[in-house]
C-alpha cells in the first residue's frame, strides 16, 4: 500500500513516543491503517526472527559512525547527550550492549511500550475518500476514541 514507510521510537526528557508513518493512495488509507496496527500487534506477539535481529543489530551499529561524520552530526549528538544526562562515551557503551541483545528482551520492550489499542492517528487526505475507511476501522474496534477533523491549519472543525 506504501510508497514508503518506516517507525521508530523518538524521545524527549518528557516522553517518548513510537511513531510510524507510510505515504499511501487515499483509496487504500484504511488497509494501510489496518496493516500498520496488525504489525504494531504482531510485534508484540511473537519474537523477531533471527535473520530480523541479527540484521538490526548490526545495521544499528554501522549507523553509529555517521551521528560523528559531520561538525553538525557531531554537535547534534553531544547536545543530545547532554540533554539526556548520558556520559559521552554513551554509544561505546550502546555497541557493546547491542550483541546481548535477544529476541525475547526485544519482545518484552514490544510488550511493555508498544500499545496498539493507545494508538492516536493522523491521517492526511481527501475526507470524502479516507473517513469511510476510517469509520469501517473504528467499528471493528481497532480504532479507539473518535474521528477529529482538522483544518489546513490545524483547526477542529464542526
């Protein structure tokens, strides 16, 4: 259904938030939706493969040296170290804790911090086209709470 997609955590000192994102035809929105949630559900049901978590593993730390390839890259990394109150030395620390890394402790973080029946969705697109879909979703429960339309600029309208 996606032209792209991709997930992942992202943090602040308040929160942290999963966030997971697809640009898809407004025509197939629903199943997108659909399929998203039963991913985000599956996750948390059963272990990665080990083929998925060796490849993570090791594509987590070759991407390491590119957070100090640039003066920019560098300078993000160290404010966002110390924005955290982690030491400097925090991604030497992080490449010799990623190899211990099992399927089950990946599981058990899927279990504790992925909360598919939480889910808040922004979907972007013609109304006409996605709300239907939207509506069929929320009807078989997979959507909690209620359908809030916005405005270009972000304004609830009636």
């Amino acid at each position: 259904y996606a032209y792209g997609a991709g997930g992942g955590f992202h943090y602040s000192r308040a929160a942290g938030v999963f966030v997971v994102s697809a640009s898809v035809r407004g025509d197939v929105a629903g199943p997108a939706v659909r399929e998203m949630l039963a991913e985000m559900t599956g996750i948390r049901g059963a272990p990665v493969t080990a083929d998925e978590l060796v490849r993570e593993k090791e594509g987590a730390v070759a991407a390491m040296p590119a957070r100090w390839s640039t003066a920019s890259s560098i300078l993000s990394t160290l404010m966002g170290l110390h924005d955290f109150g982690l030491p400097f030395d925090e991604y030497d620390r992080i490449a010799k804790r990623l190899p211990l890394l099992t399927a089950a402790d990946l599981l058990s973080a899927a279990q504790t911090h992925l909360r598919p029946a939480e889910v808040q969705l922004l979907v972007v697109g013609d109304l006409r086209q996605v709300l239907p879909q939207l509506e069929v979703l929320q009807r078989e429960g997979l959507l909690p709470g209620a359908v809030v339309r916005l405005d270009s600029d972000g304004r609830v309208l009636n």
